[in-house]
C-alpha cells in the first residue's frame, strides 16, 4: 500500500514536506507513509533533500562540526 502512495507523489509535495518537517518520521507521518525510510528512499528517488540528509550536510558545513 505505501509503494502505491510513493508512487503518486510529486517533487513538489516531497519538497514541501522535507523542508517543514525536522526528521524523516515526522514528514511521513505527515505524508501518511509508514516509515522515514520510505520517505527518505521517495527523496532520493526525486532529488530532494530529505531532513536527515539535510542534518547531514548542515553539520558537515558548520565550523566545528557540531549542530
């Protein structure tokens, strides 16, 4: 059932979410998905960043490395 659903999602709507929503959970849960994993596989899939990744690279960026 959540393939289906995955499926009929714009790039725009996971854009939207992946920006308002400050973990992967809380955005599929948003999107009425199961998992964060199944939000953050339909980000990679688009092109988005999904929150995580988003954690990721601020960390990554910032100038001691802590968030």
């Amino acid at each position: 059932m959540g393939q289906v659903l995955v499926n009929k999602l714009t790039s725009a709507q996971l854009e939207r979410v992946a920006r308002m929503y400050n973990t992967d959970d809380a955005a599929a849960y948003a999107m009425g998905l199961s998992t964060g994993g199944v939000f953050a596989r339909a980000c990679r899939r688009e092109g988005v960043e999904c929150p995580s990744q988003r954690k990721r690279r601020r960390k990554r960026e910032s100038k001691y490395g802590v968030d």
